[in-house]
C-alpha cells in the first residue's frame, strides 16, 4: 500500500488545524484602535449627536436602537447618506440628525464606529 496520500493529507490537516482554537473558549481579538485628530473629533461629535440613543461606546442604549460598534464602514456611510438624501425615510430623529454632518464627518464618525467593540453580552 502506498501511504504517501495519507501523510500529505495528515500533515495538510495538521496544519490548518494549528490555526485554530479547539476550546472554543478564546475571546475574539480587536485591533487596537490608533487614535488620530480626526476620530477624536469624531468620536467627540458622536458623543454628543449620537450617544444618548447609540451608547458612548456604539452599544444601543434601548431595544430599538441600534448597535453601531463593529459596524460596517461602508454600511454605516451608506446608510447614513440614505437618510440625508431621504432614500431612508422612516425615522425622522434619524433624517434630521445625518442631515447635521457634513461628509467627512460621516465618513469619519462611520470609521470610529467601525472600530469600537461590540462585546458579544451585549446581544
Ligand atoms: C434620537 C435617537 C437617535 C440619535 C440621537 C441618533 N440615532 Fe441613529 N438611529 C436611531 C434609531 C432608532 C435607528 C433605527 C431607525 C430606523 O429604523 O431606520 C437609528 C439608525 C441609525 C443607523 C442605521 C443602523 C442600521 O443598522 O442600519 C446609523 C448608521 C445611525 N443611526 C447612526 C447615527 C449617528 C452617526 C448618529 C449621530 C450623528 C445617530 N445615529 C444619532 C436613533 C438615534
């Protein structure tokens, strides 16, 4: 018998099993956040337009509103664009609050949402 096929398979499992956590008990790694000028003014500027119902930290702070930490960039800009264009008409505090930024800031406040945690209790 030729046993070559099994020791390559072996050692190809060996390997990608190495890669993984088999406890399942390791918590998720973040990136550290580098704090430049502009997601400080951001942050800042979410802490007061946009804390009191996302939380200081993107954590919604009651049932129907949303998480915002480790949100999608991308979404978040999309769908804050939404509600100043009125593409996403269905939540007036929503419409009138995006229409207060200007594009960078919801470029950069989407960006320092983006990169908060979202610890998975809060689910
Ligand atoms: C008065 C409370 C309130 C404030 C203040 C507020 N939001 Fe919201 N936000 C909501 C609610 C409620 C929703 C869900 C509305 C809907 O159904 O469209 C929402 C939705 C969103 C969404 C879409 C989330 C998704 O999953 O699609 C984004 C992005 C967002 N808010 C960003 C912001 C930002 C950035 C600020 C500050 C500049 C802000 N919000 C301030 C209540 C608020």
């Amino acid at each position: 018998m030729n046993i070559k096929p099994w020791l390559t398979i072996s050692l190809f499992s060996a390997v990608l099993l190495a890669g993984c956590d088999l406890s399942g008990n390791k918590s998720p790694e973040f990136r550290p956040v580098e704090m430049t000028p502009r997601l400080e003014a951001a942050k800042n500027k979410a802490l007061v337009l946009c804390s009191g119902c996302h939380g200081p930290d993107g954590i919604g702070t009651a049932d129907m509103n949303p998480n915002l930490a480790c949100q999608k960039k991308v979404y978040m800009v999309k769908q804050l664009n939404d509600y100043r264009n009125g593409l996403r008409g269905n939540h007036i505090p929503m419409i009138n609050i995006a229409r207060m930024l200007t594009g960078e800031e919801v470029d950069a406040i989407s960006e320092w949402y983006s990169l908060q945690r979202c610890p998975i209790d809060t689910f």
